[in-house]
C-alpha cells in the first residue's frame, strides 16, 4: 500500500468511525442529530428554546446584565434577552443556578501539536516545546493532524469555548489543510484557520499560496462557521533556529499574497522585536494580528494602536517562560488603547482553561501594576469573549449576547463547591471558576455540551484516536 493510500485508509476510518458516533463527517452544521441531555429536555441542532432564570452577563453594554433572566434562541439566532420570556410551547433550558454569558473567543493556538502532550515536558529542555515539534512536526499525516485537531478541540468545549483561532504552521501539503479544517467543521465551533508554511521549510522560500483560493471556496461556504487567515513566519528574529524566521523581503511578498486574497495576517513577536521594521516597511494594519506582547516599547504601542493592530497573549504559556523573555504587557497595552485578547497556544505543557488564563492575568496585572491602571474582573470577562471576537473580525455575530447575533453561549454552574455561595458573578469567574464548572456549551444554536457532558462526540474514540496518532508518529519519527 503506497504512503498516501495508507493515509486515506486511516482518514476514512477516522469518518466512519465518526459517523457511527453521531457526529456530522463534512459541514456537519447540515446534519441534525438527535440527543439526549442530561437534564430535562433534549435539544436538536438549531432548536428553538428559552434559556431560563439565568444570571445573565451579555457583555452588550446596550444589554446588560440581568441577576434572573431569559434568553430566546430560534435557528441558531438569538431572538430576545429579557427578564421574562414568555413564549408558549418552545422548549426550556433550565439554568436556574448558572451564569450564562457568551463563549469564550480563543484567538491563538497550535491545534495540530495537543496529541504531542505526552511527549512535551517543562522539567527537560530536550522535550521542550520547540525541540518535540521541530523533531515530529514534519513527519505528521494529515490523519494525525485530524486526530490531534480534534483532541484539541474537544478540550476547547469542554472548557467552555465556542471559538477557535487555529494556528496551523505545518501544512505541507493541500491533504493536511483539509484534514485540520474537517476536524474543525466535525467539531461544530466557530474558528479561523490561519495557514501557515510546514515546520522545517526552508526560510529563503516564501510560502506557497496556490492552494488558499480553493480552501476559501471550498470550506467556507460564508454560513459564518469558518474563516481563513495566513500564519507568518517571525521576521528579522534569529533568537531560536528551532522557529521558522523569514526576512523582510520574504515578508513583503507573503503578505502582498496574503492581502491580495483578503486574508487576515498573524505572527509571533517572541525573541527580537519586529514592530519597528514591520512599520518602517508598512507593513502593518487592522488586518495584523501580533502574538506574545512582552517586550513591546511604549513607541511601539503608540504605533500599534495607530494602526489598528492587534495583541493576543496568552498568559500561561507565557508565564513558563523566564523573566528574559519578558513579562506580560496587559496593562501598558490598555493604557495604550491597543486591542488585546487571549489565546491559549498550545496545551503541551498546560491545559484548556480560560478561567484560569483571566486569573494569570489578574493576579499579574495586581503583583505588577496595583491600581495605578485599574482592571476590573468584569474587564477580563470581557477580553475572553468580545475583545476576540473583535481581534478576530467576527463581533458583528460573536462575542456578546445580543440579539441578532449568533447562539454562541455557555452555562456555568455556580452552585458547585469551588464557586459556591456566589455574590459579584465576574469575581466568580476571574477568581473562582473551573472548567469544570462549564454545563452547557452551546455554539451557532447547537448544544454540544449539556450537563458537563459532550452530546455530539464520542471522547474516548476522540482519545484513541489521538493517543494511537501519537504512537504511530513517534514511531515515523524514530524510523
Ligand atoms: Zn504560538
């Protein structure tokens, strides 16, 4: 059997054995499953139902918050948010109990390294991050990447995500974009997928973009699901050889590429700075998104805010990082008025947790600053949800519950013994919360959590399939 039938095999195995679990295998937003919850009712792809007596937290200023509250969802829509809704005959939720309060809005992460966990370590260099990726990354399949986006993915809604932004740097060819993007569709949440070159390509060559147009057309069909963005490389930063780091000539024709296709651009600022050289190029815009803001300049923010650019952080994995890499920037971005959202990057080392990167962000921002620029929890609640789907160009339908927009929303139980008895529900969350506090996960209308349970998604093939993806890659690797 030659190489890529092998692969083919293994990739429809891996949709076969989806389709006997109940989850759609391609555009999966067209297929209806039947469920059962946990609690109470039992709900439909884009059914029509009331959220009801939740403490609701909109993150819609013109909204606002509501101690007991309903919410009406039609066909994946929200309809109404009110103190009572009364509408005869539609399904209930009952969220009596629980805050309700949009998904979180992920903006940066390395979806195709989550089956590497077991293979990562912080305690020895030679299993660091860099080393394990750089040493498998190439001799991953496209069914190892399916496998490994999905792992990832079902981490993410567990923990109470309902957007994604993958930062897929290691498509080698047209079968592993498709095999990340069907893995993203399989799982149901909202995402871009940035496109990025494979690791270990070689950084003379600009990346290849004959293939983006296809991808646009053929997987995202504009229902809202998925957007395409382009990963660049770091530029003019010979600080790691284990990253891929372009020059700025390089630079200029990838993104010319990228921007003449409309795709939204994204880069690592990690090891020397390139903000000053990506503006002296013109490079930089409302389309940049720039990662890890630790050693940024106040020019340099002066400038980032001038051009609309914006920063995700993603204060775990950063924290892990000694203090020469520098320290994490929320309040110096804030007070330069630079558009910042959160990310969690990878989960090698660490896991899915949202609460807990608010809680970094906090208690640095505390240690740090004090109250010389204030933040608030209610401010880090909103940088975890709105504040990415501005980052990620999707708030005129994500990000805040309001009507109109999309049905991307999560219950999170407050009654449980690590929240419980609850007073200021942001205070909760930031300093509290655990994802296993997240009940229900809902995104575009469709309830894929409900009861601290998945109801759309086999775990335990999602695991075999990763931990045997894993084996198999370790062995390619040794071979
Ligand atoms: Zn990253």
């Amino acid at each position: 059997m030659t190489k890529l039938n092998s692969e083919r095999r293994s990739l429809l195995k891996v949709a076969s054995a989806i389709a006997v679990s109940g989850v759609a295998t391609s555009f999966g937003c067209a297929q209806k499953g039947n469920y059962s919850s946990a609690i109470g009712e039992s709900f439909v792809d884009r059914d029509e139902f009331v959220i009801r007596g939740a403490n609701i937290l909109s993150m819609d200023a013109s909204i606002g918050d509501f101690v007991r509250g309903d919410v009406h969802v039609r066909n994946g829509v929200i309809v109404a948010i009110a103190k009572e809704i009364n509408a005869p005959g539609v399904k209930v939720m009952d969220a009596n109990g629980m805050i309700c309060m949009p998904g979180f809005v992920e903006t940066h992460w390395h979806l195709w390294t989550s089956l590497l966990r077991p293979m990562m370590s912080t305690d020895d260099n030679k299993r660091g991050y860099f080393p394990v990726t750089s040493a498998l990354g190439r001799h991953f399949t496209p069914a190892y990447h399916y496998a490994s986006v999905r792992l990832g993915m079902a981490e993410a809604i567990s923990a109470g995500a309902t957007t994604v932004h993958n930062w897929a740097h290691n498509i080698a060819t047209a079968d592993h974009a498709d095999a990340e993007l069907r893995a993203m569709r399989d799982m149901g949440l909202r995402g871009r997928f940035s496109y990025g070159a494979a690791q270990g390509a070689p950084n003379n060559l600009p990346m290849d973009f004959s293939g983006l147009a296809k991808i646009k057309s053929q997987w995202m069909p504009n229902d809202g699901m998925l957007t395409l963005g382009f990963c660049s490389r770091n530029i003019g930063d010979a600080t790691n050889p284990l990253r891929g780091n372009i020059s700025v000539e390089t630079a200029r024709k990838e993104w010319a590429q990228a921007r003449a296709l409309g795709l939204p651009i994204t880069m690592h600022t990690s090891g020397a700075s390139p903000i000053m050289l990506l503006e002296k190029n013109g490079l930089l815009g409302s389309d940049v998104q720039l990662v890890h803001p630790l050693l940024t300049t106040a020019e340099e923010r002066k400038i980032l805010h001038n051009r609309g650019v914006s920063y995700s952080m993603s204060p775990v994995g950063e924290s892990q990082r000694p203090a020469s890499a520098g320290v994490i920037q929320l309040a110096e971005l804030l007070e330069a008025g630079v558009k910042v959202s959160m990310s969690i990057d990878l989960t090698g080392t660490y896991n899915v947790d949202f609460f807990q990167c608010m809680r970094f962000l906090y208690h640095l921002h505390r240690h740090r600053v004090g109250n010389r620029i204030p933040l608030t929890a209610k401010r880090l609640v909103q940088l975890a949800t709105l504040d990415g789907a501005v980052d990620l160009g999707i708030a005129n339908r994500t990000g805040s519950l309001t009507p109109g927009k999309r049905a991307d929303m999560i219950l999170v139980r407050t009654g449980d013994i690590n929240m419980a008895p609850m007073a200021d529900p942001y205070e909760a969350l930031v300093n509290l919360a655990q994802p296993r506090n997240v009940d229900t996960v809902i995104a575009d209308g469709r309830v894929l959590q409900r009861g601290g349970q998945f109801t759309r998604l086999d775990y335990q093939e999602v695991l075999r399939e990763a931990i045997d993806a894993g084996k198999a890659l370790q062995a390619r690797g040794a071979g």
